[in-house]
C-alpha cells in the first residue's frame, strides 16, 4: 500500500473495527448539583429522554436500512445526552438516571409536549426531530459557556452531536418538500400538526432567573431558531404553518396524553422488579 | 451492470477450469469472474437469505428496546439491533455483485418467497430473552459465520469479516445479561432459565439437519463456500457453551448432555427435527408477526424512498440545466 | 464497464461505494457499499454506516455506476506486461548486498 500501511491478512483493507479506544459514556466530573441545578438538568435530560425512547421504535420499522442506521445514530446520541443529565440531577438527592428514568410518575417529568407528539408518519418524526435539533443546537451552544462545568461539558459534547441531527433533519426537509405531491402534502399536515408545540420550547420560567448564568433563558435562542429555519423554508418552499400555540407546561409537570402510554410502556420491566440491577 | 454480460457461456472449459484452479488454490472468485451458473445461484440464495435472517432478525430484540429495564441496556440494545440492519445491508451488498437487486431481495422477502434464519420465528417474551438471543443465537451464527470469512466469493467473504468483528459484542452482551440476572434475584434468575430453556434447542438447529439430510451442502462445501458441515459446526458449539452455561449458573435443557472422553466432544440429545420442518414450513410462532412487520416498513417507507428519489433527479436535472 | 453489483434501474435508490480514511496519513479504502438516493445523503449514509465504531476521518462516496474498471476478461492481456520486468523491482539488484544505506 501507497502510505506504507500494512495490507489487513483478509485484503479487506486496514480499518479495523477491533481497534478503538473507548471513551467515556456519560460525562460526569464527580460533581454535586444543587437542588436548582438538579431541577434544570431534569428538563435537559427528560427532552432527550423521550426524544430517544420514541426514535428507538423506529429502528427496524424505518423507510430503508439505511435509515434505520441513520436514526439508530440520533438515538443513542440522546440517550448519551439523557444519561449524562440524569446522572447529574440525581446526584442531588443521591438517586441513579434510571432512578430518575424508571421510577418517576407522569407529573415528575419535566419534558416538553413537543417530544412527546407520537411518531406518526416518517414526516412527523422528521419535523419533530428538526425543531428539536434546531432549539437544541442553539441550547447548547450557549449552554457550553454555563458556569456550572457539568452541564457545560455535556452541552459541549451534545451540540456537536445535534449540530448533525439537524442536518440530517434538514436534509429529509428538502426531499420531502420537494420530491413527491404526496411527500410534500405529508409534510405539510406535520409540520401544521406540531407547529403549535414549538412555543412552549421558548418560554422563560422562573428557574431560568434563578440560574443565571448557569442556565440558558430559552427565549433568548428564539431569533437563531427562527432565522435557520426562515433559510430552510425558503429553499423547501415552506411557508410558516399558522396552526395556534398550545399551552404547554411540561416543565411545571402537566403533560399531554400521550406520555403516560410512552412512560408505561418504558418503565414496566424495571418497576415489575425494584431494585433489581440489569 | 446489465444481464447480457452476466451471461457468459457456461460451457467454456477454459473459463471453467480456470474458476476450479481459483477454487483449488484457495484463492477468491470476484464478481467479474465467469463463475457457473449453479455456483451463482447458490450464493445469491445464501447470501440474500443470510441477509434477510439479520433484517428479519432485528425484530424479536427492537420488541424490547422500548421496554429495556435501564438507560444503559436501552444504549446497548439499539446499537446492537443497528449493527443488524447494517450486516443485512452488507450482505445484501454482496449479493448485489451477483446480478440481483436490493429491491428485488426486499420483494421477494415481503411476498413471503424467501427464507430466513427460522429461529426468529419465535417470540422474546421476556427480558431474558435478549440474554439467550445474544449469547446462544448470536453465538451459534458466529460459529456458522467465522469459516465464511474464508468463503470462496470475495465480496461474501469481506462482509462476514466485518459482520464477525462486530458481532463479537452482541454475544458477550447477552452473556453479560443472563449473568447480571443468574446473579440477580429469584425472579430475575427464573426469568433467565426460562429463557434458555426456550431458546436453546432452536439455536441447535440454526446449523441446519443432519448432514445425510443436508441436500446443498455437499456442492456448497465443493465450492468453499461452506467449509465444514453441518453436524460439526452444530458440536463445536455445544462444546463451547456447555461450560459457559456453567459459568452463568444456569442449566442447559438437555438431560443427555455429557462428556464423552473417547471423542472429546460432549454427546448430546436428539434434536426434534418435527419441530424444526414445521417452523420451517412458515407454521412457527411468529412467521406471520414478523413477515407482516417488514411488509409495513416497506409499504409505509415507500413514499419517503420516491420522495427522496425524486428530489435527486429534479436536482440533477436542475444543475444539468444551469451547466448548457 | 462499471462496478459489478451497479444495477441503475433495478432500484430505487442506486448504489454508491464506500471509501473511508481510517486516520490521517493513510489512504481512503474501499470498505463496502450502500444505498442513497443521491451524493448529499449518500455520504451521510456512509458516515452512518461505516464510521459508527470511530473507523474513520473522511469519507468518500462515488456512484457505482460512475466507476470504470478493466475488463475481466482481457485480463490476461491486460495485467501481463508486468510479469518478466523484474528490473523494476530493488530485490533484481543484488551485487550491492553488504553495502550500507543503498
């Protein structure tokens, strides 16, 4: 071989999947959170939580294999996020992420409605996951500059992972706006189907006033938001959806219908056995 | 590539011998090579249908990702159906360089034409389950697989390399599940024996019948495409997990097992080949489930794949127009 | 002539190869191949695919049926010039054995 690299024995070339370096799971610099900070990082870690237990249906079930690849990736990029907030908040009250994932009720979870929308068609998972990756992406960004070196690390680490998701969101964007009439109208009844929970992600509470300088006030992040997705629109041919705003109120613990199915479903096996290790 | 070239006269001795001296020198066929028409046949049929057992495969595991009992095994268990989509799709790859389409394969497997690994028939009913999935299907494919990796059709033989070094994981991980539950509660460890029980003479007969029952095997070992049979495939597995299950603390479901010294393999019961030709015969437990499943992903993916089809002409087409 | 496997109009979406630089330094290699349905998703796809155990820092995608190969069966024509030019090779020189940095 030219760059004088050995030739792998089964001529298969030389990248080899046995060699890696394994790298920390879940970011965690041994940290205490306060009872604030935990509080905060429960709405970070819930958002991703449910995102990635609702895009783990899709792996088998996706539009081609290489799909399902594709938002396998996405998946286990936000379980990774979910982790590492979890882990954190729980270190206020000396609880496990799965403490906090499996034996939490309904009113306890601080996610968002947007997150807990059900999958629908491959067109409204495809919204959902944009305008999540978009609030995301723009989240943290600023989070990565937080003064609380926990939540900045793992924001540090989540933007590059969700700067791709939103590309990959983008990218489906294009093609079903402009590929097919039926692709095309599809998208349109999701994005009118989701527009209304978008506003819920950008609302100020008063936790945000108490960690400043630790948290992002997310009403801050709503120009960016809106200017990449005005771009994005416009080359889709996408006009804004006009669908009114719901009242939300995921962060104060009143959910939509749909959660408690999601967290039954989720939590079943682990409360069957308290205390169990898997 | 199209199907005029794929047609080269069968009867070139030249051509012919040439192909047996690759063969007999251990060398690679590649897909440009004339190859007889039996030899390609074969491998389309194995191949693809190796392809659709790990695409059919994802399903009794993707039952449980939502349902995974910690953040972590959730983490493990969609990464490790992922990598089954991703070994169907190299496998299907290869089978592609012998003339047949990824569409094709996905229709025939959707009009129930095809075959696949009939272990996945059955349910995983319980955690468990994807404990004795990874450590005896997984297990009993990486013994089926590893000799692949010398197949004699290069581009089958380079999948299995790669679909081997990853798969390395998925067995230890359910290994590693079995064990956290043996070393669990009463509950956990019953729910582990069950498992095995259920899962453990179906993973038997993934090596396929007995060798005198055996009808392709004979030529496919001629071509190297298979390169031991049935039979001892199927007893160096035993003899490799027999004292793992000793490790895990859990009983294998067959009174017959022992030690025989004279041939240093464990001797075994008879397996219940009935039961076998039965879930074969598309009369298992989840032949329809699993059919109907990969039927809906296809249908209901069809106008995402022409959405995206058609957006990449309408660009070409675009960019063609701004270069004249 | 194009890749064995490229069947254009069989499929959907067509097929693209794959090409991955395990680290910097080294040549991209030939790692398999997939489907997309065009060059953006294409190398999305293979990002997906091919570097999810860290296998790589860049990737190449070309179109199946954009790749020209030799003719297989000219290829005794083709690949016999070589054989029988053992001057090309430093191990035909063997009277400066013994002699350093040569």
């Amino acid at each position: 071989m030219n760059d004088g690299a050995p030739a792998h024995p089964d001529g298969h070339g030389h990248v080899d999947v046995a060699k890696v370096t394994l790298s920390e799971e879940i970011v965690d610099r041994a940290s205490v959170a306060s009872t604030d900070v935990a509080e905060y990082a429960t709405w970070l870690g819930d958002d991703a939580l449910i995102l990635a237990q609702q895009l783990g249906w899709w792996i088998s079930r996706a539009p081609e294999l290489e799909e399902d690849i594709a938002l396998g990736n996405i998946a286990l990029d936000l379980i990774g996020h979910a982790r590492s907030f979890l882990h954190y908040a729980g270190t206020a009250t000396g609880r496990s992420e799965d403490d906090l994932a499996y034996f939490r009720d309904e009113h306890e979870f601080r996610s968002v409605h947007l997150v807990e929308q059900p999958n629908g068609d491959f067109a409204h998972t495809i919204v959902r996951q944009l305008l999540m990756s978009l609030y995301l992406f723009e989240l943290y960004r600023e989070l990565a500059g937080s003064a609380d070196a926990t939540l900045a690390a793992v924001a540090g680490k989540a933007e590059k992972e969700v700067d791709y998701h939103r590309d990959h969101a983008s990218q489906w964007i294009l093609r079903l706006a402009l590929g097919t009439e039926e692709s095309r109208e599809r998208l349109l009844v999701a994005l009118s189907d989701l527009w209304p929970y978008v506003e819920e992600l950008f609302r100020d509470e008063p936790l945000h006033d108490v960690l400043a300088g630790i948290a992002v006030r997310p009403s801050g992040l709503r120009e960016a938001f809106d200017r990449v997705l005005t771009d994005l629109f416009a080359e889709a041919e996408l006009a804004r959806p006009r669908t009114p705003t719901t009242s939300g109120g995921g962060r104060r613990g009143q959910h939509s219908e749909y959660l408690g199915y999601l967290l039954t479903e989720m939590q079943v096996l682990a409360r069957r056995h308290p205390g169990a290790t898997w | 590539m199209n199907s005029a070239e794929l047609t080269l006269p069968a009867t070139d001795d030249a051509q012919e011998r040439y192909f047996q001296e690759l063969i007999d020198r251990d060398s690679r066929i590649e897909p440009r090579d004339w190859m007889p028409a039996e030899y390609r046949t074969s491998l389309i049929r194995q191949i693809s249908q190796h392809g659709h057992s790990e695409i059919i495969g994802m399903q009794p595991e993707a039952n449980w990702i939502t349902r995974a009992p910690s953040l972590k095994r959730k983490a493990i268990l969609m990464a490790k159906v992922q990598d089954e989509a991703g070994h169907g799709l190299y496998l299907y790859s290869a089978a592609q360089t012998l003339g047949i389409s990824r569409d094709e394969m996905a229709e025939q497997l959707i009009a129930g034409k095809a075959r696949y690994s009939s272990i996945f028939n059955y349910p995983a009913l319980t955690w468990a389950d994807m404990g004795a999935i990874g450590w005896l299907v997984d297990g009993a494919a990486i013994c089926n697989q590893v000799p692949l990796c010398r197949a004699s059709y290069g581009p089958y033989a380079r999948a299995m390399v790669r679909i081997c070094k990853e798969e390395s994981f998925h067995q230890r991980q359910g290994f590693e599940i079995l064990l956290e539950l043996s070393q669990g509660t009463a509950a956990q460890k019953e729910m582990a024996q069950d498992a095995v029980n259920r899962w453990y003479w179906p993973s038997l007969m993934m090596f396929g019948p007995p060798d005198d029952e055996s009808p392709n095997s004979a030529q496919s070992m001629a071509w190297k495409i298979k390169r031991f049979s049935n039979d001892d495939l199927r007893q160096r597995f035993v003899d490799m997990v027999v004292p793992q299950a000793e490790v895990l603390g859990l009983t294998l479901p067959d009174p017959e097992l022992a030690w025989n010294e004279d041939r240093g393999h464990y001797d075994m019961g008879e397996i219940d080949w009935a039961e076998f030709h039965e879930v074969l015969a598309g009369r298992g437990p989840c032949n329809a489930q699993r059919m109907q499943r990969r039927r809906d992903a296809h249908e209901d993916g069809r106008w995402v794949r022409e959405a995206a089809a058609a957006y990449a002409e309408k660009q070409a087409a675009a960019s063609l127009k701004a270069a004249s | 002539m194009t890749t064995p496997g490229e069947r254009d109009s069989a499929d959907t979406w067509p097929l693209w190869e794959v090409f991955v630089r395990p680290s910097r330094g080294l040549s991209h290699v030939h790692v398999g191949s997939l489907h997309a349905p065009d060059e953006t998703m294409a190398v999305r796809n293979a990002r997906d695919l091919y570097t999810r155990r860290n296998e790589g820092v860049s990737v190449w995608v070309v179109r199946a049926a954009d790749i020209t190969t030799s003719d297989p069966d000219a290829k005794g024509a083709f690949f016999e010039s070589p054989s029988g030019k053992n001057y090309r090779h430093a191990s035909y020189y063997t009277k400066s054995e013994g002699v350093k940095h040569l």
